[in-house]
C-alpha cells in the first residue's frame, strides 16, 4: 500500500484508498466527514462527478431503530469514504459509526452498557465486587485493568494488553501456571461469557463497554457474581452485513481465548500456505483484534481451493488503523461470499492494497466494503484502474465490482459503461439460489 | 487378576470417529445441520474421564512405557501449537487390532497399536494425532450423537455404538486443520497422505475394494480424502523440525514388537472353539455363529442374528447365588422379570440359573443367565433371544456353559500371536524372498502395503521392512492394563 501522493503506476487506487480512508495511507485516524460546500459541489459537477451525498437518517434507517431507550442517532448522515457516517449519542456518551456494520455494533453495545448498568444497582453486583476486592488477585486486577481503562479506545492498545494479561503471544504456557496467570485465564473466559450473553465483542474497541466488561468478569470470577440474564438487541431490522451466521461467530469467539484463537490461525494460515513470518506479522499486528483476525482468517480459509492467499495476508498486514483493519475483514468475507454463491474464486491478487480474485470463469472480482458508493473522482479512479490496467494485466474476461451496500445511478451506470458488473448489497443478494445481478453489459 | 479378566477385542472394535477400517455403526448419512453447543467444558471433561475408563476397561491400553512415553512426546509437541483449551491433552495407545485413532472429550486421545503398526514415519503419526486434537479442540465432540440401543445398557454386551462418530464436515475440518497443526509443528503435512493411502490400500485388501460411503456412513471416503489431503499438503507452508525419533529406523523399532491382530492374552478363537490361556478356559460356541470377542465378553450370534449368548466375568465370589442376586438387583430397572431359578451344578461347578423376560425395543425379549463358580471368580452366561424364537436355541444355550472346561495341552500349544518385526532386506531382494527367509506371515500383498511398497519392489541393501512373524504365546511377553 502507498502513501497519499505516492508516485507510480497504481496511484490512481492509492488515490482512491486514501480519498476513502479505508486503508493505509499512513493516517492513524480517520479524516472527519464534512457536509461538502456548494463550491465544492459545483466544481465536481462541472467535471462529470458526484459529491458524497448528506441525507437524513430516516432515509437510510428504519424507525425502530432511529431511537432507543439509552440512544439516539443524530438525523444528518454523511456518506464519505464509503461509509456512512453515523453520530449516535447516548447515556454512556457520544460515538460516532462508520459505517453501516459499526452502527449495529454500537447500539448493540449501548443497550449492553444500558443492561450492565442497571445490573450494577442490584445486591447481587454489589455484594460479587465486594468479594472480589477481598481476594488476593486483586492486584492482578489493578496491574491488568490499569492499562486497558488507560489505552482503550484505541484498539492497538487494547490487543496488546490483551496479549499481555493472557501471556497469549508467544504459544508458551509455562508462566501461565502460577495462580495470577491462573486468575487472568478464569477472568478472560468470564469475560467472553458475559460479552457472549449481551451479544457483544469482548475484543471491542469501545473502551466504556471495556470497562465494564471488565468490572463484570472480576466481579463474577472473583466475587461470584450469579447469573446473568441480559436480552440480545433485536437486529432483525438490519441488513445482512457479514458472511457468517451471527450464532457461529458468536460462538467461536466465547469457546476460545484469545490465545487458542492465534493458535487456530497461525494454523489456518499454514494450511493457506501463508509463510510463518508473514502470519506471525498478522496474528501480532497491533490493529488486528483476535476478532478482526480470525473473521478474516476463516473467511479465507473457506476459500479452500484459491491459490496465492499470501497475497491477501501481506495486503491486510499494512492496515494502519482499526478501519484498515475492518475494510480488509469485510473484504475477506464479501470474497468468501462471491466464491460461495456465485463462482468459485480460484486465485487472489493484489494491487495497491485492495484484494481481488479471480474466478473459475474468468470475472475478476473486486469486493469492496462500501455502504454507498458515488462517483466521486476516487471511485472513477478505481474503475479506471481496472478497465486500463488491471483487467488487461490479468487478462481476465470480464470485471465485477462487489459492494457491501450500494452504489448511487451514477456510479452504477458509468460503471456499467466501462464494462464493469455492479453486485450491490452483496451479503443480502448472494444469498439466493439465482444470485447473479449484474451481467456484463453486451 | 485385572489381565485375566479382560477379553480380548478381536473382530468387533469400538467404533471409531476417524481410522478404522470397517465398522457399522449408524449415524445419519447427511451431514446434520451445524448444532450450537450448549455442553460446557467442565461437562466435557467428565464426559471424557468416565469415556477414558471405559475405553480402558474395554480396549485395555498398552503399557510399553518407551512406546507409550514417545507417541506422547509427540502428542505433546502438537498439542503445544494446538488449541488448548481448560484442559491438557493425554495420549494413550489402546490394545486394539484394527488401525484407530480418536479422541474423547477433555483431550483424551488414543491410538490403536494397529495404527501405529501401520504407519511408517512419525510424520505420519503426527497428522494422525493431529487430526484428533482438533477433534478435541473443536469439541466436535459435544455434538456427536449417541447410537440408541436396544438392549438395556447392563446386557448390551457389545456396545458397538457407544461412540458415535463424526459428520463428514468435522471429518473434513480435522484433515485440514490435523495437517496444518503438524506443518506448524514443523511435520510434513504428506503424513496425512500418506496414512490415509496406506490406509485406504489396507481397506482393498481387506474389503476387496475401497469402502464406499454408504447410508450409514458419514466419512468421506478414504480415496477421496487422500486426493484432498494431497492438494492440500502442496499448499501448506511448513518447515522441517527435527523429529522425535530421528530416522525411519528409530521410528520402526520402536513399534517393533507390537503384537499384529488378536493377541493370544485375550483369547482366540479358533473356529467356534474358544481358548484362553491365561484363564486357562475352553468353550464350544454353537457352529456356524459369528463370534465375537470384546474386553467385556466373549460370545456369538446366530446365523439368523435373532439369538445371542455371550460369556463375562461378573467378579471375584464363590457364591453363585449372592452373586445372582446383586446382578438382578442392578437388573431391576431395565425391567427384567424373573420367571424361573434355579441351583444346579454344571460339571464340576457351582451353578445357578435364571430365566425371565424383558421388553427390548424389538419386542419381547427371553433371557436365561448362568451363574458359574471357577477358582474363585464368577462367570455369568447370558442367553438372549426373542421370545417366540427361545425354544429353538434352548440346546444351543444349555451347550454353551457345559462346554466350559479347561484347556488341554495340545490346545494350549496351538495359541500362537504375531509380532511386528522389523528384516534387513539383501540387496535385489524381492519382498517375496524376503518373506520366505523371514517367515513373514503377512502376504506379498499386505506386506507391501504396510511397508507403503509395491509388491514388485526390489529392495536395496539394509532396507528395513516390516514383518509378521508367528511366534508362541508367552504371557508376559508384553503388558496392557484394563480395568
């Protein structure tokens, strides 16, 4: 991946991931969205282009969720880089999600906060920390939950302390036998059991539920905090945004530490034929939870008979944020999903950072994490890169852009012009038996 | 005592998740729909520690301890890479004839001493115990579903179905993840392969053609997954880490010795007569039955499969009616119903005998149970049959505990077991040749296939092949332990 402004034959999709910033670009946090000025608007359309449209979230969301008991979502939403840039405020604070499949995640955690709040009025909680303050570990506790409360919020830190608290780095487990390792493997596997029962990520980036989660996981390891019953948020109202059913993803990651979850890639990546150290690099890299890791790594893994799977690994490896780092999850599995449902992807490349594959019947596939896709200058950039360079580099028969939601008339139709197939909304519409939406314009 | 009370697992072995080569137990053909665990991992463990007895208690484990101590070691070096889990995993060598691997919740691993025969190179048995730590690893376990059962749990003798085996995907998952956990432990993921081409010419020979999946069969087929495990092995990026044992010599002498099929400690059976040496026990099962020799019994089953009649020892006693008594007792649930008792001597032993009823999931079922003193244990014959087909196999089931008798010298002279031996082949050495000179007891065919050669191989000085040699029975000649 190159920096913004680099020079060379792929500048054009170095261009467009940095216009995006859903990869690298050697930003450490994502460019703030801004309503584009009327300046900015005409300028773009006297040049043939589109501007990220600003809409309302009415338009985009339905009722139920607009609004809940501990949030609301600000009614302006604007699209940039792809995403859709929600601003949820709440009674645990203001968040903002980018995109489609963070906001999920965020009004999930919200109404996990709202549960463990109310939990943390009762006896029963007060009575489990009470406990836990007395056992001897609780000076792990204070050395483990320090620097987490400390760095979360930025995910690099919280892997890493992760890492740490579980002794989990580097496959030994000979210092996890004294009785304060001991203490910290009871408390992560109290951790997941808790997240599993909200229906959250006990990876998450979000350092209030973190916090939480934690106060929780001592209290119940230590001070044995009962039962606990918490609702699943209903998100029967949102669309299919991943490849695997929510129960197994849930599922794996409450059976298995966040050390057996290394274990099980560094293995998966073996089977891939990924050479050790460039797998160590993406089972230790700071922006990779155990979950972004892992979703990643199995989506791939489905991919059982596609060649040059290292080529996706040393793309995802120079993720430089937490977004980066989601975009080439997302991407992993809209993969996946196109190899599963439409034609078997046989082989990956990579240019400039973005993976794509080639099937069985020569489509080059170009999946792409985007909630909304306009034609902006970016987005004219890539499909340029495609018909010019690397379509022809490839000798493929055809191109098809696979997108996680939509893209606007414009971008779809001048896509379509350059021969380039449009699959909107994939996870939802490859789901079906007669999946194929886009044929190639004769 | 422990020894002479356990029989031996002859053509009957327990079913298998992963490697063995014929079996019937049932489970659906289709894979099922994926099935959420809700089993904890604490329940796992005691699910696998009363598995392992049993599995001990029916198989009975080897006790070589040099053997026993390397298939651990390399267990062990696996498992550091695997999944682990709350729990340590154990690896054990079962007494067992046919080629077997599995794994039992908690990480209780096994492999038959038929396997380990069968293998040629620790890379081999690396992919194999791989393979079933994943099992493990992944709790496929926790999904398995047992095989119902008609008898009442006290006379199923057999237990055929106590392990139900795993759906074709988890097969699947433990081939792909076995050989990538062995890559990263720095083994060849061609082991798999070639375990599995060893394995599948094994079931050409004794099959006549490769098993094909069947109704009942939820493996894929063995040629199938040769060819995936192949493709797979290419891709696989792996690095060479010194094996355990260093050489393909290091590796066969430490199999070397296993015994090969029915170990005479068990008893064989030779036709319908049965011998045990160490019990020194004969019995004449009816002609024409199949018989059947597990740890827990010895029986057979009519041609027709509608009566059986199997011996066990209940335990330690000299009184055969107290002994009758606790065995109906804990019959009690199983709603057996005494219809008749009886004392009676059956040559020179104390005997005691019940008949009743009780309702099987085939209908009326009639038992006759014979208690038998001999040299302070108690020996129980249970007849089992329908209840309109009893009377047809009354003389079969009165025969049956009469035949008991102890075993004469030239009957003891013919118990005979085979051992894994390892000859140094001549140089242009056929494998024929070599057989002749070595007394191998294995054909040209099976020779080759456990030596992964063919069998017009012409063998290079010092080349190390694995024979079958008939040696006599000696009692101590190596230890297993059951309960």
């Amino acid at each position: 991946m190159r920096r913004c402004g680099e020079s060379g034959i792929r500048i054009p999709i170095a261009l467009l991931l940095c216009a995006a910033a859903l990869t690298g670009c050697a930003i450490e946090s994502p460019p703030a969205a801004r309503v584009p000025s009327a300046e900015e608007r005409a300028a773009a359309e006297a040049a043939g282009f589109e501007v990220d449209p600003v809409r309302s979230a009415v338009e985009l969301l339905p009722p139920g969720l607009l609004t809940g008991a501990h949030y609301r979502i600000e009614p302006q939403v604007i699209t940039y880089g792809f995403a859709n840039r929600y601003v949820i405020t709440s009674d645990y604070g203001d968040f903002e999600a980018r995109g489609d499949r963070m906001l999920r995640t965020r009004i999930r955690e919200i109404d996990a906060l709202a549960a463990l709040d109310e939990m943390s009025e009762t006896a029963a909680f007060a009575d489990a920390a009470g406990n836990a303050l007395k056992s001897p570990f609780v000076a792990t506790w204070k050395l483990i939950t320090n620097p987490v409360d400390t760095i979360l919020g930025i995910p690099a830190g919280a892997w890493n302390a992760m890492k740490k608290t579980s002794q989990l780095a580097q496959g030994e487990r000979g210092a996890l036998e004294d009785s304060g390792m001991l203490a910290l493997i009871g408390f992560e596997a109290k951790k997941r059991q808790i997240a599993n029962k909200l229906g959250v990520d006990p990876y998450s980036s979000n350092s209030t539920l973190q916090k939480q989660l934690n106060r929780f996981a001592w209290a119940a390891y230590l001070g044995g905090l009962p039962y606990l019953f918490v609702p699943f948020v209903d998100d029967s109202d949102f669309e299919r945004t991943s490849a695997e059913p929510a129960d197994q993803v849930a599922e794996t990651f409450l059976i298995y530490s966040p050390e057996d979850l290394r274990r099980l890639n560094r293995i998966e990546l073996a089977v891939m034929g990924v050479p050790e150290p460039l797998s160590d690099e993406l089972i230790g890299h700071p922006w990779y939870s155990p979950r972004h890791a892992t979703v990643l790594v199995k989506a791939l893994a489905a991919l059982d008979l596609t060649q040059n799977r290292s080529a996706f690994i040393e793309a995802a490896v120079t993720a430089k944020s937490e977004d980066d780092a989601l975009f080439y999850e997302h991407t992993a599995e809209l993969l996946r999903t196109y190899s599963d449902r439409v034609s078997p992807v046989l082989e990956i490349v990579s240019r400039d950072g973005i993976p794509m594959g080639i099937t069985e019947s020569g489509t080059l596939v170009i999946p792409l994490p985007a909630d909304y896709a306009s034609w902006v200058p970016a987005t004219a950039a890539l499909a340029r890169a495609i018909t010019e360079e690397i379509s022809g580099q490839l000798n493929v028969e055809r191109s098809e852009l696979v997108l996680s939601g939509t893209a606007s008339p414009l971008a779809r139709k001048r896509f379509e012009a350059l021969a380039i197939a449009v699959t909107e909304r994939a996870f939802e519409q490859l789901e079906g038996e007669s999946a194929r939406l886009s044929e190639p314009p004769l | 005592m422990k020894r002479a009370l356990r029989w031996m697992a002859g053509s009957m072995a327990l079913a298998s998740p992963l490697f063995v080569l014929a079996c019937g137990t049932s489970t659906p053909k289709r894979d099922r729909p994926r099935e959420v665990i809700l089993r904890s991992e604490d329940v796992d463990r005691k699910v696998g520690e009363k598995s392992a007895q049993d599995v001990k208690a029916q198989l009975g484990l080897i006790e070589d301890a040099e053997l026993v101590a390397y298939v651990a070691k390399v267990g062990a070096r696996l498992a550091r890479h695997a999944p682990s889990r709350n729990f340590a995993y154990s690896f054990q060598i079962v007494d067992q004839e046919a080629p077997n691997a599995f794994a039992l919740p908690g990480g209780f691993i096994f492999v038959s001493r038929g396997l380990l025969t069968l293998t040629n190179s620790e890379d081999e048995l690396a992919n194999v115990l791989g393979h079933e730590i994943v099992h493990v690893a992944a709790r496929h376990a926790a999904a398995r579903q047992e095989v119902g059962r008609s008898l009442p749990a006290k006379l199923d003798w057999l237990q055929g179905g106590y392990l139900a085996r795993y759906g074709r995907d988890q097969e699947r998952e433990a081939d792909r993840l076995g050989q990538g956990l062995a890559a990263v432990a720095g083994y060849d993921p061609n082991g798999l392969v070639q375990f599995l081409r060893e394995l599948e010419h094994t079931e050409r020979l004794r099959l006549g053609s490769s098993r094909l999946p069947s109704f009942w069969d939820t493996h894929p087929s063995t040629k199938s997954r040769v060819a995936e495990s192949a493709a797979r092995a290419n891709m696989t990026a792996w690095k060479r880490k010194a094996p355990i044992a260093a050489a393909r010599a290091d590796f066969l002498r430490r199999i070397e010795g296993l015994a090969i099929g029915t170990r005479a400690s068990e008893g064989v059976f030779l036709q319908d007569r049965f011998l045990h040496a160490d019990l020194d026990l004969f019995i004449h099962f009816p002609p024409n039955w199949t018989t059947i020799n597990t740890h827990r019994a010895v029986g057979a089953i009519s041609p027709k499969r509608d009566a059986q009649i199997f011996l066990e020892i209940q335990g330690p006693g000299d009184d055969v009616e107290s002994a009758a008594s606790e065995y109906l007792a804990e019959l009690e649930d199983s709603g057996f119903r005494v219809e008749a008792v009886q004392s009676l001597r059956i040559g020179p032993h104390a005997a005691f005998r019940v008949e009743g009823q009780l309702s099987g999931a085939g209908g009326k079922l009639k038992a006759r149970l014979t208690w038998l003193e001999r040299e302070g244990s108690i020996y129980r014959f249970t007849a089992v049959a329908p209840d309109a087909a009893f009377q047809r196999y009354t003389g079969s089931f009165l025969n049956v505990p009469r035949s008991l008798r102890t075993l004469k010298a030239h009957e003891r002279a013919k118990i005979q077991e085979m051992r894994l031996r390892i000859a140094v082949a001549h140089s242009g050495e056929s494998l024929t040749e070599l057989s002749e000179r070595t007394a191998n007891r294995w054909d040209i065919q099976q020779t080759a296939v456990m030596n992964d050669l063919f069998t017009n191989h012409v063998l290079e000085l010092g080349q190390l092949i694995k024979i079958a040699v008939s040696e006599d029975y000696l009692p101590d000649a190596d230890a297993t332990t059951a309960e």
